[in-house]
C-alpha cells in the first residue's frame, strides 16, 4: 500500500525551490531558499521532509562523497559529475547504460535493480580560472 501524505504547503515550497534549481542543492541552500517564504521554518523540519520526499521517490537524493547530501528534482535515470575543485553537483547529459545493469546481474548473485554513477573531475568554470 502506498504511503499518503497529509498536504504541506512547507513541503510543496521544498519541492518548488529543487524544481526550479539545477545545481543540486544541499539542505542548507534549500533551508535558505524556504526561509524566504516560511521564516519560521527550522533546518530540522527542511531536513525532515528533504529525506521524506527522497523516501518516497518524489525527488533524489545524492552522497557524492564529500559529506553533504545533495537534492536534485530530476528522478529519472541520469548521471552526475562532481567538481573536485568548487565542489558543483552537474547533470550528465548521458543517456545511463542499461547494459551496465546487465553485465552486474551477470557477475553477482543477488539481484541487481538499479545503480548510481558519479564522474569528479575539474567543471569547465573552474577550469576557466586556471
């Protein structure tokens, strides 16, 4: 049975504020967003519904290693890159390899659903700096 969730006008900001964003917001620039328009709004509470939403599959959340969730609205399959330099969470404009999911299932004796890839390297504005 599906899980139902009572409306939230607070949870729907959080929802707007990542579908407006492409940079894979942290909860502290989420946080920062809602405050805006909820200034009561405490980090807990953006926290909260940033991991019920990911729970629920309504949006994803990222670990890239560096110790900080990212958020990101887009819940299809797709790929990021990580900027080792500034840190920047990009979109991969790669069409994610079914077959990669294949050639697991065949080393692995479990059952493989689906899997996550991450690209770090330098992002092309840092870069520009150099």
């Amino acid at each position: 049975m599906m899980k139902t969730l009572k409306y939230s006008r607070q949870r729907e900001s959080i929802k707007d504020c990542l579908a407006g964003r492409t940079d894979h917001p942290t909860a502290d620039m989420v946080y920062t967003c809602i405050r805006r328009q909820f200034p009561q709004i405490s980090l807990g509470t953006v926290y909260r519904n940033l991991n019920l939403l990911s729970e629920l599959g309504e949006i994803q959340k990222l670990t890239c290693g560096d110790g900080k969730d990212r958020f990101d609205w887009n819940t299809s399959p797709h790929y990021h890159f990580v900027c080792r330099n500034c840190g920047a969470v990009l979109d991969v404009a790669l069409e994610p390899f079914g077959e990669l999911l294949i050639k697991a299932q065949e080393v692995f004796e479990g059952q493989v659903e689906s899997h996550t890839v991450f690209f770090y390297g330098c992002c092309q504005k840092c870069m520009n700096l150099t």
